[in-house]
C-alpha cells in the first residue's frame, strides 16, 4: 500500500477572526505539507479544483500550485483532485495541454485525476439553469475518452460530440517520455466505481467513511477491474481512499490534537457543498453543523475505522486495516488541524508508518506506464 495527502484550502471562519491573512496562509501551509510529505516518503499529494466554496475549499487554481510543487518537490506524485473537464468550465483542449505540460515539469510525475464538480452550488456556476445533476455525468462521458487521443495522436482528429467539438488540430505539447499520465476518476457511489474499472481508470475515493467501506468499495472494483476495456494507453488500477490522521508521540496529544481541530465543521461543510452525496440520516442541514469531537467521539471513530488517531504503534495498526482491505492508496485529508501538528503527524508517519509498509522503490503508476510503453 502507498501514502499520499490531500490538501484543498480549507480556510474556515473561525480562522478568520482577527486574522486577514487567513486565506493566504491556508494556501501556503498546504504547499508546506506538500513538501514536507515528499521529504518523509509519501507518494502522492492530490490538490482540489473547487469554485465558490466558501470555507471548505479556496483552492480553485490548482494547476498553478502543481506547477508550483513540479519545482519544489523531488520525487512525490503530483495529482489533480481533481481537474473538472467539462467544457463549461474548462475546455478540454486546455485540460489536455495542462497535463502534458505539468508531465514535462514534474519530470513524469503528474497524476490526472477528473470528476464532475462538488454539488449544485458549484456546478450552477457554470452551468445555469440545469435541472439534473447527473447530466454532467453525461457530459464528463462526452468528454474522457478524447485524452489519450489528443495526447497520442500526433495530430488529433478531432471530435464532434454532444457538448462539445473540436476541429483536427495539433495538441501540443506532448506528454513527457512513455505513454500519458496516470487516469483518476473521483467516484461517490457503486455505480461510478463500476463505470471507472469498466474505462480502466484509478478511483479517487475521497467519500469512503471507513475501512469497512473501503473493503466492499475496494472488492467491487476489483471484481470488475479485469475486464477494462481502457480508454488509454493503459489500466491504472489503483483505489485511493482518504481518511483523516491525528498521530503525535503519545496517544493523548494525538486525541487532543483531533478534539481541538474542530473536525466536525469541516465535515459540515462536506454536507453543506456536496447535496448530491446522500444526506445521512442525522447529519443537520447547514448552517447547523454537527457537534464537535469529545474524546469519546474520537475514540470510537478510531475504533470504527474512520480515524487514524494515536502514537505512531497505535496509528500503524488503524493503516494495516486499510492495507488489509485491499486499499492500493491511503491518502490523508489535511487541513483541520494545525500547521504544527499537521507537520508532526506527516513525520511521524514517515519515520514510523510509511517503511514498514511501503517498501516499493517505484511508484505504482510508473509501474503501469512504464509497462503500457
């Protein structure tokens, strides 16, 4: 099993008070983790492309901060989490381009991961006045497969499609060295994991809960996985799912630590942007948000799997559940907790985690690309 980080700009309102420099420093710290989780040996940081979520995710321009990282890491994976191609809010043509180029500036070692948008606050945003949701699934489908083409056919022969056209056309550049990038596919439901191992893509699993999920989630996909018929140069299968990781020297500074984040009114705003995920039963409608942690909340989702909270020992058992389950990627969601304590919770894993269960010397997707070329 391989690590990687997520990060989005998380830039809430209780950091604001009284701090104007809030937003810049959400931003700047998420690079800082990005740089300190290559140095302690995590594969992969996924960045978010979110529009008009206030609080929960300021970080909209995520190809400019990739460029950012190509430059200031060394060997970690650097993924989009996603970039959104529908034409509307970005032309596919220019998606394509903007991976090639971050494939050249990162040396190979971009990660292209799609979706569809966060919920109907942002998809209105570009497109006004769409009654369904699901359309832009319609959409995403009209869109995925032209990638690999633009990318490997020396001039591109054009598309006429439902949503969107273009003329034959050079696209340039063209990715860096073997094949193309890494596919993702930011998948919520059976349905869309289904629809990723049919196309032979990665699932970004950024909606599973806990390892139980992460099992029957993990089980399905690959039950189908063997019989892609893959849209590019090769089958990326990889399942990637995020859980949220308090870990310090002792057991009661990590549960102290995962009190004092106030990691409920993140997971509001989860329910307060994302109205297309199913509404558990419980869960208040914002602007009521769900109460914070006690310590015995942070206790039973630790015991439940939904938490990675402890000393480095304890931590290490809740990472081998995951590995148990099958997970290919275990990516931890930052942004909750404090700079400080985000920072010690990624080198204590990489002193204490990662080389216990990481050992590959290669990144599993070079393993497939190298091997597609």
């Amino acid at each position: 099993m391989e690590f990687g980080i997520f990060v989005q700009g998380y830039n809430p309102k209780h950091r604001r008070e009284g701090n104007p420099d809030a937003e810049h420093e959400a931003l700047m710290n998420d690079m800082a983790y990005a740089i300190a989780a290559d140095k302690a040996g995590f594969k992969y940081v996924w960045l978010s492309e979110h529009h008009f979520l206030d609080e929960y995710s300021h970080l909209s321009a995520n190809d400019v901060m990739c460029g950012y990282l190509a430059h200031a890491t060394e060997r970690i994976h650097i993924g989009s989490g996603i970039f959104n191609p529908l034409p509307q809010v970005n032309h596919p043509a220019k998606v394509a381009e903007r991976v090639a180029m971050l494939d050249h500036l990162s040396g190979g070692r971009f990660e292209f991961g799609t979706g569809r948008g966060a919920g109907s606050h942002e998809i209105l945003g570009f497109l006004p006045g769409i009654e369904d949701m699901n359309r832009t699934k319609e959409i995403w489908e009209d869109v995925i497969r032209e990638f690999p083409r633009m990318w490997l056919q020396d001039e591109y022969e054009g598309y006429e499609g439902r949503f969107w056209s273009l003329p034959p056309r050079r696209i340039l550049p063209k990715p860096y060295g073997k094949a193309h990038p890494a596919m993702w596919y930011a998948a919520g439901s059976p349905s869309s994991y289904a629809m990723a191992a049919k196309l032979g893509l990665g699932v970004l699993g950024f909606s599973i809960g806990d390892v139980a999920q992460a099992e029957k989630a993990v089980a399905d996909y690959k039950r189908q996985i063997g019989d892609a018929e893959p849209i590019g140069a090769f089958v990326n299968d990889n399942v990637m799912v995020t859980s949220t990781g308090f870990v310090a020297e002792t057991k009661e500074e990590a549960y102290r630590a995962a009190v004092d984040s106030r990691l409920m009114y993140l997971t509001s705003n989860v329910f307060r942007y994302h109205d297309t995920f199913p509404h558990p039963e419980g869960i208040p409608y914002w602007p009521e948000t769900i109460p914070d942690l006690t310590y015995e909340a942070v206790e039973f989702a630790a015991d439940a799997g939904a938490m990675i909270v402890g000393d480095p020992d304890t931590a290490i058992k809740a990472v081998r559940r995951y590995e148990a389950a099958g997970v290919d990627q275990l990516t931890l969601g930052l942004g909750a907790d404090t700079p400080e304590n985000t920072l010690r919770t990624i080198r204590l894993f990489g002193e204490h985690i990662i080389p216990k269960i990481d050992r590959a010397p290669v990144h599993r997707t070079s393993r497939f690309r190298d091997a597609a070329a």
